[in-house]
C-alpha cells in the first residue's frame, strides 16, 4: 500500500463548550433538586428545630460535689416526631475542661411540639483540685456550659445545635469552729444549765446564712449535749460571727475531767456536727469539728465573784 493510502490520524481535543455545557447541567439538577426540597419543605411543613437553654439547677452541692441539671427546650415545627440523637456536653472554666460527656438516644421531640430536656452534670471537686492546683478551696470560679444537640430531621438531614451558658460555681470549704467559752447559768452536781459561745469562721468567698446547727460536745470523753437548734444569723464571707447555745448536763458524770477544770489544769473537748447554710449558690450541708480543744474554769470578776463562773 502506498504512503498516501494512509489513514489519516486526526486528535480531537474535547471543546471547552462541551465541559461548560456538562457543568450547566450538573448545576441545573442541583438547582432543580435544591427547588424540589424547598417545595415540599414548604408543602408538608418541614423546618429547623430550635433550642434554647432555659435553666441550670444545682439540686446537691457539699464538699465532695456539685451536681447540675441543665434545662434545655426543644422546639420542633415539623410534622413527624424527630430523634434526638445525642447530647455532648462539656463544662470548662478559663478554657480549662471540667468535665465532659455523651448522652446517646436522648428522645424524640413530638411533632409541632416542645420538650425541655434535662442534662445531669456532677463536678467531682476532687478531680478539679488535683488536675488544676490554681483552683483553691472557698473559691468562686467561673465557668461554660457548651451542649450540642444533635437531630436527625427529614429533608435536612443530621443537625447539630450548639449551646452555650455561662455562670459561677463555688468551691466550697467547711467552717471552723472554736468554743470560746461555756458560761454557767445555773450550777448542780445533779443538773447543770449553761450557755456555749461559738465562734464560727467563714473561709468562703461568699456569705453563709446559718439556718440550722446540728451538734454535739464532748468534755474529755464524756458526751455533755447534743442538739439540732434552728438558729439563723449570718456569717460574711472570709468573716466570723458567734453564736450561743444553751446546753443541760450532770456534771458528775464527768469524773476526773471536772476536777481537772476546778483546779485550773484544763481537759480536752470536742466538738463535731452540721451546719445548714443557705448561700446564692443554693442550700448547703457543711460539716463542722474541732478537736483537741482545751478548758479551764475561771472567774469573770477579778474579786472571785460566786455567780459568773465560766469555762474558757
């Protein structure tokens, strides 16, 4: 076969008109199909949910814990019910994690309807203390509550709803007490009737309204009084106040601790219970102690006066 018999060889290039005329027509069925979804969003109704968290509750918070209850309202406008599918929740202060955690299968929000959703959350103070040394006992700190709500919702698809809410949350660190002195009203072998001076120290940063006091003082080993007295004062934050208490007891049950007072030598005490206080983080149980404290019998009045003995 000659040269010029050859077939000829011809490139064809694929025309910039052809991929724009591909890319119009990709985007015209996204178009076309994003047209459809809004249709019949608006036919049958579908939208986005919202949420809003309402409110945080501290229902327990003592020495050990804080626990929390986040309040978060869920409205859904469409009209199928839709599952909520998990709650993530963290809690930090300064940009610093507390703690964290997953809530799977959390419910299903009825269709046009609302649902307030609670969020259980305990602050271990342990756990905070050991992990960031900066955060002190009888402190206030700050801190951020960040939830995400995720919803699976027809048309949409997968939601997240991201939350925030902010406030404080007390460490909170246990009153001293001391028993400044015992003053004697009344004074028998068989019955004796006398008023305890405490002095309870505030070492918060925050006020503590007394409302209740749980007690009891032993004189050496010896159980002198135990009592539950509503008393109500206040004690000022990082301030101290004092409070009285009348006790009853038979002072010959003391034995030789009794004869250790008379003589000037002094004997031990101590003394341990509940305080119930109320504070602008909620009501509180704290518990109070001393140990290892000392009396004395004296005299108020320098000449020996016979009725204002005392034991300090």
């Amino acid at each position: 076969m000659a040269s010029s018999d050859k077939p000829e060889i011809v490139e064809r290039g694929v025309k910039e008109d052809d991929n724009e005329d591909k890319g119009g027509f990709i985007e015209k069925v996204k178009d076309f199909i994003h047209d459809i979804g809004e249709k019949i969003e608006e036919t049958i109704g579908f939208g986005k949910p919202t949420a809003d968290v309402t409110d945080i509750h501290i229902p327990c918070i003592n020495l050990e814990k804080a626990d929390f209850v986040v309040d978060v309202l869920i409205k859904n406008p469409n009209p199928i019910p839709i599952p909520l599918i998990d709650i993530n929740y963290l809690i930090e202060s300064d940009g610093r994690k507390l703690v964290s955690g997953l809530i799977p299968d959390a419910g299903t929000i009825h269709a046009h309807g609302e649902e307030t959703v609670k969020i259980p959350v305990s602050l271990i103070y342990d756990d905070i203390k050991s992990t960031y040394d900066d955060i002190k006992p009888g402190s206030i700190i700050p801190y951020k509550i960040k939830v995400d709500l995720i919803v699976d919702v027809p048309v949409f698809g997968r939601l997240t709803l991201p939350l925030e809410k902010c406030g404080e949350i007390p460490i909170p660190y246990k009153p001293d007490i001391d028993v400044e002195k015992i003053h004697f009203e009344r004074f028998s072998w068989e019955e004796t009737v006398a008023i305890l001076h405490l002095k309870l120290e505030n070492k918060n940063d925050f006020d503590l309204g007394l409302i209740d006091l749980e007690y009891e003082i032993w004189l050496s080993d010896v159980s002198i009084g135990a009592a539950d007295l509503q008393k109500s004062t206040k004690i000022d934050k990082n301030g101290i106040s004092c409070i009285e208490i009348p006790i009853t007891f038979r002072p010959k049950d003391f034995g030789s601790a009794l004869w250790d007072m008379i003589r000037g030598k002094g004997t031990g005490y101590t003394m341990k219970g509940l305080i119930h206080v109320d504070t602008p983080f909620g009501a509180m149980k704290l518990p109070i102690s001393r140990e290892g404290g000392t009396t004395r019998l004296k005299k108020n009045k320098e000449d020996g006066g016979d009725d204002d003995d005392e034991v300090c």
